[in-house]
C-alpha cells in the first residue's frame, strides 16, 4: 500500500513538472511570436499601447552584434519619446530593401550611401549623423590583411593586384567604397585588377583573412580595435566618407521624426548610460546631418562605378 502511495505521489510530481515545461514553452513560443511580429512590422500600434516607430538598421554585422549594438539605443528612445521604437532588421544586406518595403518602416539607420540609394528611391532626409571625439562627422575603411599574408609578401596594396580580397558588400560607404577610392587614386582599379569578393557581413571579412582564404580584407575604421593587432596589418587607409545617418522617409518633418531627432542628438557623453550606447555604436555623439557632404560622397562612388 505504502509503495502504491509513494509511486502516485510520484506521478503526481512528474505530471506537475510536464505541465509546468509545456506552460514554460508555450509562454517563450507566445513571446517569440510577438517579437516576430514586431521586428517584421506586423503591429500597427505600439505593443504598450503606444505609437509604434519602426526603425530599420542595416544589418552590416550578424544578427548578434547588431541587437546588441542598437536594442540599447532603441530601448532609449522609447523612453525618452513615449513611442514604442521597433527594430527591423533583414537576414543580410542583400534582402534590407525588401524588409523597409515589407516592414513600412519609417526611419533607417544605415551607413552613408544606403543613404544615397534611399535618397534617390524613396525621397528620404537625414535627420543626423555620427560623429566621433574629434567632431568629425566622417569615418573611413582600411584595408587589412593578416599576418600570415604579410609575411608571404602582401605588405603594400601593390601586391594585391590579381589577388582575391574581401568586403562585406560593395554598397558600403566605409565598407568598400572608402578603400575602393584609395586605390583608384593610385591607379588600381579594383574591379579590374582585384578579385572582389563580397561575404555578406563584417564579422565574416576577419573570419576570411584568419583562413587564408584572401590576400585582404576591407573593414570600417570603426571595426578596428587593439586586439586585432595581434593578428593582422593595416595596408592602408581609405578615402573619408561621411559617418552613419539616421534617415526619415517621411520627408523630416513630421512629429515623430522630430522628436526621435530630438532624442537622438540629445545623447551625452558625459552622462554614463548614454556613453554606453554610444560606444556600443562606436561613435561619439550624433549632430545634425546637415554639416554631412552627402554631394561629395555622391561623385566618389560614381568615379569608381559603385552603383547606388
């Protein structure tokens, strides 16, 4: 009888921890799904009951980096402005386009000449632009390879001809047409005297050079940090292009556009939690985007036959 008792207790207990696994993953399925929704822009009104902003970023890093650089600073404006900021995002570079078409987002944030390709297909206005400790509102790419690729010979850009080099994709201002232009100035063309070859991200440049699978890699200044030191070389610096934008395609005048502007250019330095998000973007602070030489930027990529 005793052990009757005891195996129904038993039972019992393992139906209540069943039920609680089954409650538990139906409540994590239910929350991925309304984070679907909201990421894909599918809620027409905030999920609190607020305004729903939709901002896209430009997927430039893995799904990783990129949430834990922008979640922050999209967190923040939803404080700061009372609207519920979505992020929106895309698998890669190659399907953003389609994920503002399908997500109806209202504002972007993306490197300079996906700027220029949105300026010129859907009327978009910078509202701000990064800029760093200096003031400046421009960055710029290098040109990097590794160590065991200099050590073979690749110590100047002029053993890279015929060679296979790598960037995240063609469409970047910092990514690829920063470097793209050095190189022009110096009579290398590099569509007609390197192997180009795009990896969709910038994780996966550094991931190439550390296989040996390109002579060298094309990354954003920004992307640089002192432990890469121990592992690869700067060829060369690029030609300086406007920094990242936040961009309005709602023509930069409306209520929300202003008061998202607001609260960006309203990020301080100095104040320790603003600071974090800032460097997490690796910029300084935002500025008005109207000191930004987007005309210049313009004429580089048309010079080297970048398409925007």
């Amino acid at each position: 009888m005793n052990n009757l008792i005891s195996k129904y207790k038993m039972q019992i207990s393992n139906d209540k921890r069943n039920l609680f696994g089954k409650f538990t993953i139906f409540i994590l399925s239910y929350s991925l799904c309304i984070i679907s929704f909201a990421g894909c822009g599918n809620l027409p009104q905030g999920r609190y009951g607020q305004e729903a902003v939709k901002i896209a970023v430009l997927p430039a890093y893995s799904t990783a980096v990129m949430s834990a650089r922008y979640l922050p600073l999209l967190n923040k404006l939803s404080r700061e402005t009372g609207f519920d900021v979505q992020y929106i995002s895309a698998e890669n570079i190659a399907s953003f386009g389609a994920s503002i078409e399908n997500s109806e987002a209202q504002l972007v944030l993306c490197d300079a000449l996906t700027f220029l390709t949105l300026q010129k297909t859907k009327n978009a206005v910078a509202l701000a632009i990064g800029r760093d400790q200096n003031g400046s509102t421009e960055t710029g790419g290098l040109i990097i390879t590794s160590f065991a690729s200099y050590a073979k010979g690749i110590d100047n850009v002029s053993r890279l001809k015929s060679r296979a080099v790598c960037c995240a994709f063609r469409q970047s201002a910092e990514g690829y047409l920063s470097q793209a232009k050095y190189l022009f100035d110096r009579g290398i063309d590099p569509e007609r005297d390197l192997r180009v070859v795009t990896v969709g991200q910038l994780d996966r440049v550094l991931a190439g050079l550390e296989k040996g699978d390109f002579a060298a890699g094309f990354i954003p200044q920004s992307q640089w940090n002192d432990s890469l030191f121990k592992c690869y070389k700067i060829l060369a610096t690029g030609q300086p292009v406007p920094n990242w934008v936040l961009t309005s395609l709602q023509g930069g005048h409306t209520e929300m556009d202003d008061k998202i502007k607001d609260a960006v250019l309203a990020l301080d330095p100095a104040k320790p939690e603003d600071q974090k998000i800032l460097s997490g973007l690796t910029l300084f602070d935002f500025t008005d985007a109207s000191s930004a030489d987007f005309r210049a930027l313009s004429e580089t990529a048309d010079q080297v036959k970048i398409p925007y």
